[in-house]
C-alpha cells in the first residue's frame, strides 16, 4: 500500500497508479512517499522515501531520491531536453539507465524520478522499472 504525503500531486499519484497497473507489481509493505522534507512525517509505515536530507526519526527503511545529489538513494542525472521528449538517467547503487519522456504525457522529471524510487525501495529491480516507465512514456 503506498500513502501519499499532503504535498504529493495528482499528476505523481496518477503515474504510480498507472505504473503498478502495467507492472502488475503487488507488495504488502506500507509505504510513504513525501515530495517535500518539510512535511510532517507520520508513523507506522515500512518504508519511507523521501527527498535527499529529510530529517527521519522513524524506524522503517529510508530511501531517498534527489535530483542533484549523488549522494541520495536514487539520483536522476544528464537530463535532456529534445523537440519531443526529455531523457534522463536514473541512478542507484544496482546500476544506472535512461528514462525518457514523451511532451505529450506531461509528466515531470522529479514525478518519475519519485515513482521509479518507490518501486525501487519496494524491492524492484531498476531495469524492470525502466522497462515499465518506457513502455507508457516514451
């Protein structure tokens, strides 16, 4: 079950539900997702992913995402922009790959970036991830 954070968008929820839709990944674990580290962090849940330098004093498993920072779980680097997409690699300590983006779906950068960290702290391999955000983004 994946819960959302007051901060988190409609266009980021409609893409983590259209994700576990394709992908057809189930987990039991509680997730929290928080798309800014200025939120109040609520308890009870198995892991938490969150932006790179959250202050976290909860005992689930952190992962953390950050569009700058090599330093985070989950780092989106080289963005590019082109005429009719954008493209981007997402990278974690099992490896690294590119993402890209149709203009037309309008999904932003950091909304995959967050979707991909989810399912990568819930267990799923990162080339899985890219296969599934690929074959409805590019």
């Amino acid at each position: 079950m994946i819960s959302f954070a007051n901060a988190v968008n409609e266009p980021l929820k409609k893409l983590i539900d259209t994700f576990t839709f394709k992908s057809g990944f189930k987990s039991d674990k509680k997730v929290l997702l928080l798309a800014d580290k200025t939120e109040d962090i609520q308890s009870g849940f198995d892991i938490y992913v969150v932006p790179f330098g959250t202050k976290i004093n909860e005992t689930g498993k952190v992962v953390t995402y950050s569009l700058s920072n090599n330093n985070a779980d989950v780092v989106s680097i080289n963005i590019q922009n082109h005429s009719q997409s954008k493209s981007f690699e997402i990278m974690t300590n099992s490896g690294m790959g590119r993402a890209f983006i149709n203009n037309k779906n309008n999904v932003s950068v950091e909304n995959v970036l967050m979707c991909a960290s989810v399912f990568y702290a819930l267990g799923m391999d990162l080339f899985n991830i890219l296969d599934v955000l690929n074959g409805f983004l590019k």
